[in-house]
C-alpha cells in the first residue's frame, strides 16, 4: 500500500508518533524508557528547519536498498510520552548515505539522547524489508512492552504461536479484524542481537504483529503510525482478557471457533488462521 497525495507534512508525521507514543503510555506499554518507534517517508520532505544539527553515524546494518531514504526514530533513554509535547529532543530524522552502511543523523538543538535506540537495526531491516517487499512510501514500526501480552509470553504454552492464537483470538471480534493474519511469536533472543533481528524480519512477512517472547511486542503497519500502535493495543486486550480468565479459573469460553468462522464469512476477511 501506498500513501496518496497530499501527503502529509512534517508536524502532522510528528504529531502522529508523539500521540501513539502517548497512547502507549497509556496503556502501560512503555514503561520509563522503554519502546521505541521508526518511520519512514517515502516522499520530499525538508526536516532541517527542526532538526538542523547533522552528524554522520555508522549504521548497526548495511542497507544498501535504503539509500536516500528518510526516517524518523527515538533516542536510546528516552520516553514515549514525551514526544508529543517535545519531538526533536526525543526523535532523530535520518538519511541514508550512499552505499548503505552509514547515514546523516539530523537532530534538533534540544536533543536529549547521544544515540538513536539500541534495537535501530531491528527496525532498519523490518523496513528495508517491507520497503522492498512492497514499494510502499511510508512504514511504522513500534516496539512496545504491554504488560499482559508480555506476561503471558514467559508462561512456556504460550510460546507455542497456535497455542497464543487459539487462545487470545476467541475474545473480541475486533481481534480476527486487526489481526487477520494473527499474531507471530518469536523465542527469546537477546535485545537488539542479530538473531533477533533476522527472526523478526522473517515473522513480519506473515503477521502485522509479532511477540517478542518475554520482552514484549513488535507491529508495523503501512497505512500509518497510530495504525501500529492500535494493533498493539489489540493484542494487549486480548492478552487482559486471557489473563483474567486465568485467574478467575477459565470460566469463560470466548467466541467458539464456529462463531470465529461466521465473523470471518459475514465481513468477507482475507485472513490465514482459520
């Protein structure tokens, strides 16, 4: 999918992240520092005028397909919830040098971070992925921590991907809707390693949402930034409702699968789980 003229300018793609930055806030998925969200842009944009101080950074992923390109990504430190309200001291906007191993880095006067996140090259590659995957001019993806969806990934049967599914699709027929794909559940690696990395790429082929299991939860969306941070949220009351029977006993049924299947037929979704 692409993003039709007129596109958006500057202040509305900084806006957008600083409110789902907020959003996830909210939502107890981003505690102090934690998270982290990029975006690329894929058409003309100035971004000196706010961000006029530019350094050269070597790039944790050569990504010789992305030369030219522009994005927008948090500092390593700094909260989500303070976007909104101050983004050039939390965002950096990024251009990719010539042959793919190093970039201009453009930061504002008031920047309060020495280094962009230390999951960068995880988001460099799922972009440089989907980018080539698709053609598309604009990409987001976020990495957040909600606290139901996390928890319930250090529980060993819901590290079982059809296992998570079954369980956490049967609660809302919102979920099949935002989630038609379902969600994607990776093992444990170590933050920002290459392992990691490559496996999330791979996962993000086939779903829009994958679980980082016992750290937390990747989206992407190509339709807009607020558009990933909604499937987090998705997946973050499907988890809440799940936690909930667990504690109270599993007591609930949740949508059989049969109704699942109705939901499906009667909205036409283009779905793989079921």
């Amino acid at each position: 999918m692409t993003i039709p003229e007129p596109f958006p300018e500057l202040q509305e793609i900084l806006t957008a992240i600083g409110e789902a930055g907020q959003r996830l806030s909210d939502i107890d998925a981003s505690e102090g520092a934690a998270g982290n969200i990029s975006v690329f842009i894929g058409w003309p944009m100035e971004v000196r005028r706010l961000f006029p101080l530019a350094t050269e950074i070597d790039l944790p992923v050569r990504v010789p397909h992305l030369v030219g390109r522009l994005f927008f990504i948090t500092g390593s430190g700094r909260r989500l919830r303070d976007i909104l309200s101050e983004p050039t001291a939390n965002l950096a906007a990024i251009v990719i040098n010539e042959g793919g191993a190093s970039a201009q880095q453009y930061t504002g006067p008031g920047c309060l971070f020495t280094r962009v996140t230390s999951e960068f090259n995880s988001h460099l590659a799922i972009h440089q992925d989907q980018i080539l995957r698709s053609n598309t001019n604009f990409h987001a993806v976020i990495h957040a921590q909600p606290t139901h969806i996390t928890y319930l990934s250090h529980i060993p049967r819901y590290q079982n991907q059809a296992f998570l599914n079954e369980h956490l699709m049967r609660w809302q027929p919102e979920t099949i809707v935002n989630l038609p794909s379902g969600i994607g559940v990776i093992p444990f690696h170590v933050p920002g390693s290459e392992v990691l990395m490559q496996a999330t790429v791979e996962s993000l082929r086939q779903h829009r949402l994958v679980i980082w299991s016992k750290h937390g939860v990747v989206a992407r969306s190509d339709i807009s930034v607020k558009r990933a941070s909604d499937r987090i949220e998705y997946a973050e009351i499907a988890a809440r409702y799940e936690y909930l029977n667990l504690i109270n006993r599993e007591q609930a049924e949740g949508l059989s699968k049969a109704e699942i299947q109705q939901i499906i037929q009667d909205l036409g979704l283009d779905q793989t789980l079921y």
